[in-house]
C-alpha cells in the first residue's frame, strides 16, 4: 500500500514539475523496460503471501536468483567481449 501512496506522490510531483517533457529524451524500449520491471517486481513481491510462502523465504529466494542473474549477465559480458578481439 505504501508503494502506491508513493507512486502516486511521485507522479503529482512530475506533473507540477512538468517532468513529462523529460520522457521524449528516454527512448520508448528503455520506458516499456523499466515498466516491465516495475510489473515484474510488484509480482513477485505480492506473489509470496497468496502462495502461502513466508516474506522472508520469498525475499532469500528473490536474492538468490538475482545474484544467480548477475553472475550469468558477467559471464555474457566476458563473452561478447571475447568474441570482439
């Protein structure tokens, strides 16, 4: 519930600012990527308690597979940059 009190501020504050006119600076794949996100992670985070999984579980499992992303985005990285020499 507090995520949502603060997006909402966020957004009001935006608009006052007229930050909107920032937004034609960000290209559209970067937008629809961070929004994306913002879906996955609202997911995930009220996924736990409907599944009956304790928060802290959740949370460790949550660490876990990012740490396990990290790791594999690094090998992709020494990958590519290999293949480019």
């Amino acid at each position: 519930m507090l995520i949502v009190l603060v997006a909402g501020v966020f957004q009001a504050l935006s608009g006052v600012l007229r930050a909107g006119n920032a937004i034609r600076y960000i290209p559209s794949p970067v937008m629809a990527g961070f929004q994306n996100a913002v879906a996955i992670l609202l997911l995930l985070a009220q996924l736990p308690p409907r599944v009956g999984e304790r928060p802290l579980i959740a949370v460790q499992l949550l660490a876990n597979l990012a740490r396990e992303l990290r790791v594999r985005l690094r090998h992709a990285t020494r990958m590519i940059s290999e293949l480019e020499r």
